[in-house]
C-alpha cells in the first residue's frame, strides 16, 4: 500500500516515478528481445510463457497491433521475478557473466582442438579430465580434419569437431583429480 508510514512518516513502496521507470526499463527490454533471432533467444533463461509472448510479438507486423503486443510483452514480464529478469539482463549484455563464460568456452574449445590436431596425447588428457567424451567420435573426427588437411577439402570435420568439443565441456566441470 502506498503513502506515508503514519508512525515513522516514511513513504511505503516506490513512487509513482519509480514504478514508471521500471515499466520503461522492462519495455526497453521487451524491443530488446523482439529484436533478436530465434536462436539467441534459445540461449536465454526465458520461460515457455514468456518465450511464447515473444514469438507471438515477432508474428504481429502492423505498428498499432505490434506496439501493442509489445506493451502486453513488456505487462507479462513484469510479473517474472526480478532474479528471473536480471538473468535475462545479463544474458544480454555482452560484457556480463554470461558473456564472458561464453567467450572463455569457446576460447578452451579452441584450445583442446588445436591440442588434439597438435598432439596425439593430447586426446588422452581430454578423456582424464572429461571421462563423459566420446573417446571414438572424437578420434573419428581428428582423422577426418588430418585427411580434410591433405586434401585441401572445406574444413567440415574441423567445425564439427569443434561442436563436439563444446558440448563436451558444457556438459560437465573436470574432475578435480
């Protein structure tokens, strides 16, 4: 309930500007993701609800409508929790937590494929600390990108391999031996 506190005299809750404000961040939020691919929005934390209102303001092309069902978008997500929606926030920004993980996965996903093309015991230190790998996909995959090498073909086994790789340290922490 809102107004003063008649015993300490204090405002309860915010004010009017306040609540504003927030409406107007989480709209500002709501374009964000209208605006993105189906693919980006896989990667978020986003609810089936959620995710649904959002394909549903994708679908709506007339301004009026879209601007608003982009206005009904930003009233359902304002009922998520505030956890729910600055998970979605850092998501989206590209230098928050999520961002960085996502870049230094990718940068160890590197690493271990140039290691395993580099070097033959390398395999065997990605199945110590990832015993969950597929020891025989993964071998199946460093020959075809040497035999891809020799015969100067499209690098197909080497991006493959690199998804594998992904996957595999997404898939579980190392064992800590």
């Amino acid at each position: 309930m809102r107004g003063r506190d008649p015993e300490t005299g204090e405002f309860r809750g915010p004010s009017r500007t306040q609540q504003r404000q927030g409406a107007l961040e989480v709209r500002a939020l709501a374009e964000q993701l209208v605006a993105l691919s189906p693919a980006q929005l896989a990667r978020l934390p986003l609810s089936e609800e959620l995710a649904g209102h959002v394909d549903e303001t994708r679908r709506v092309t007339s301004h009026i409508a879209h601007k608003r069902q982009l206005q009904f978008l930003a009233k359902q997500m304002r009922k998520e929790d505030d956890q729910t929606l600055e998970a979605i926030r850092d998501a989206l920004d590209t230098s928050g937590d999520a961002a960085r993980i996502e870049t230094g996965l990718m940068h160890q996903a590197e690493s271990w494929r140039e290691r395993l093309l580099d070097d033959p015991e390398a395999l065997t230190q990605l199945l110590d600390e990832y015993p969950h790998a597929d020891r025989q996909r993964l071998r199946q995959l460093i020959r075809n990108v040497a035999e891809e090498r020799k015969r100067n073909k499209p690098p197909a086994s080497y991006r493959e391999l690199f998804r594998v790789l992904r996957q595999v340290l997404t898939a579980a922490e190392p064992d800590p031996r």
